[in-house]
C-alpha cells in the first residue's frame, strides 16, 4: 500500500509511460515552451498534470487545453502561463 500510493504522491510515471512527451509535443512550438511539468497517475488509465509554460506571445487557457483534447489518459489538466523573460 505504502508503495502504490508513493508512486501518486511523487509523480510516479510506469517506465515506457509517453504521456509527458505527448503533453510537450501537444503544446510546444517555437513559441511556447513546457518549462516546469508534473504528471502522475490518479488511477488505471488516468493521470493528472500540472505544466508551466513560457511563451513569447502567450495563447489562452482555452487554446492550450484544445492542444491536450485528444490526450484521453489526461483527466485534469493545471496550466499556468508565463511571459518571455525581461
């Protein structure tokens, strides 16, 4: 017990497991980038993810929620946004 629940708490991601690639490769472009990511898993088949991502011209939640739509094993998604660096 003490194992499978300090694999949620830590961000235990199953080796082979690509979600985190998907989440970047959903969202990065030349413009944005995934700077700070965490995933685990919430159950068989369900995970949640907490991402920061800079951007030089920022999209809104909305958009970057669109690029992570057909990620199904993705059930709560957290983004928060930054600017490009002063």
């Amino acid at each position: 017990m003490i194992r499978d629940t300090g694999r949620v708490l830590l961000d235990y991601i199953p080796y082979g497991e690509d979600l985190p690639d998907e989440i970047r490769a959903a969202v990065e472009t030349d413009a944005d980038k995934v700077t700070d990511l965490h995933v685990w898993q919430l159950g068989p088949g369900q995970h949640a993810a907490i991402a920061v991502i800079r951007s030089a011209s920022p999209l809104s939640l909305s958009a970057y929620r669109a690029k992570l739509a057909h990620i199904h094993d993705l059930s709560h998604m957290t983004i928060e946004i930054e600017g490009p660096l002063a």
